[in-house]
C-alpha cells in the first residue's frame, strides 16, 4: 500500500510542474545606450518554454522606436526571485538583455 501511495505522489509530483508557455515582455532598457530588457516570469511548480524569436522580436520594436534596425540578446540571462517564504522561492523572474544595432 506504501508504494502506491508513494507513486501517486510522485505522479501528482510530475503533473504539478507543467509546462508553461511564457513571453518575454520590456521591463527596462536605455534608448541612449541601445539596450532592452525583456523579461518573463513563473512559478515553482512551472517549466518555462519561452520562444526566443518573440523576445527578439519585441526588443526589436523597441529598438525600431528609437531608432535602430534590429535587437540581438547579449547571450545568458539573468534569474532572480521574487517572491520567496519559508527559505524557498516560488516565483523567478528571468531578464534577457538586447542590443540595438544597426543605427539608421
């Protein structure tokens, strides 16, 4: 009886961190530096899939708006927490930062 209740558990366990489509969105970003910050965010129990074409994307109608041809990401991004109790986060807001090139 022991094992099946440990495997509905673990069943339970494996559905709750489901896979959650996300978009990057601008949270900041400097038009004299040529930079956007694009962000998303999820909860513990989420699985992030993030397009990275929409990130580029948006960043680089921001980057059209002031001036410049196109956006390209740094490379990397940044994770911080943003809503933790009991020692634990259970929200992470991920920033991927953008380069506007190409000046017109």
């Amino acid at each position: 009886m022991g094992k099946r209740i440990a495997m509905y558990f673990g069943l339970a366990s494996f559905l709750a961190a489901c896979a959650a489509p996300k978009e990057l969105t601008a949270t900041g970003g400097s038009k004299a530096d040529g930079t956007v910050k694009m962000s998303y965010e999820y909860g513990v129990f989420e699985v992030p899939e993030v397009n990275s074409a929409q990130g580029t994307g948006a960043a680089t109608q921001r980057c059209v708006a002031w001036g410049y041809k196109e956006a390209e990401p740094f490379g990397g991004a940044t994770k911080v927490c943003v809503d933790s109790s009991g020692g634990s986060c259970n929200r992470w807001r991920v920033t991927v930062e953008y380069q506007c090139t190409g000046a017109q």
